[in-house]
C-alpha cells in the first residue's frame, strides 16, 4: 500500500496533508521492507543453525531468546505499518470527501 500510495501520488489536498500522506506512505513501505528483507532473513538464519524446535528450546536459551526478540521486531514493525497505512487510508477518503464537495 505504501508503494501503490506513493505511485499514484498525494494529489486533492492542501500541502500539509500531502506531505504527511507521503511520509505515512513512505513509512508503511520501509516498515514492511525492513521486517520481510532484514528481520524475517534474520529468523530464517537462525531457525536454519537449529536442529530442534524453537519451541522445543528451555525459555532462558539465547537462541529462543534472540529469536523472541527478532519477533516482536517483525510484529512491531509491521504493526505500525498497518497504523500508518490506516492513516493514509483515513487522509485519502478524507481528500476525497473535500474535492467531491463543490462550495456553493
């Protein structure tokens, strides 16, 4: 969505809004890009060294351990994607109302 919002461009609202519907599109795709591309390769590295489970791993081990923490990485960065892209979402129907409205 960040890509496809900021290929179609922040066209039909004032100045201010365009610029935070291009930041929010900007952060909806680096966002997914840093958690598929880096953090996702990351898991996918270590869960490759292992010969078990990561389930199978006592709580305290600093593979399940690294392993928790690249999750929540991967969950908190494509949870707030999903937030900007609300909020690109919300500015864009937002715009739309605006120039559907012809001021009488």
């Amino acid at each position: 969505m960040g890509l496809a919002s900021l290929w179609l461009g922040v066209s039909g609202a004032s100045t201010s809004t365009r610029g935070v519907r291009a930041v929010c599109a900007a952060g909806v795709a680096a966002c997914c890009a840093v958690a598929q591309l880096v953090v996702v390769q990351r898991i996918e590295r270590l869960r490759a060294r292992l010969t078990t489970s990561i389930e199978s791993l006592a709580p305290n081990d600093p593979v399940r351990m690294t392993f928790g923490r690249l999750h929540a990485l991967s969950v908190a960065l494509l949870g707030f994607a999903m937030i900007l892209a609300v909020v690109v979402l919300l500015l864009s129907w937002r715009a739309g109302l605006a120039s559907s409205v012809s001021p009488e």
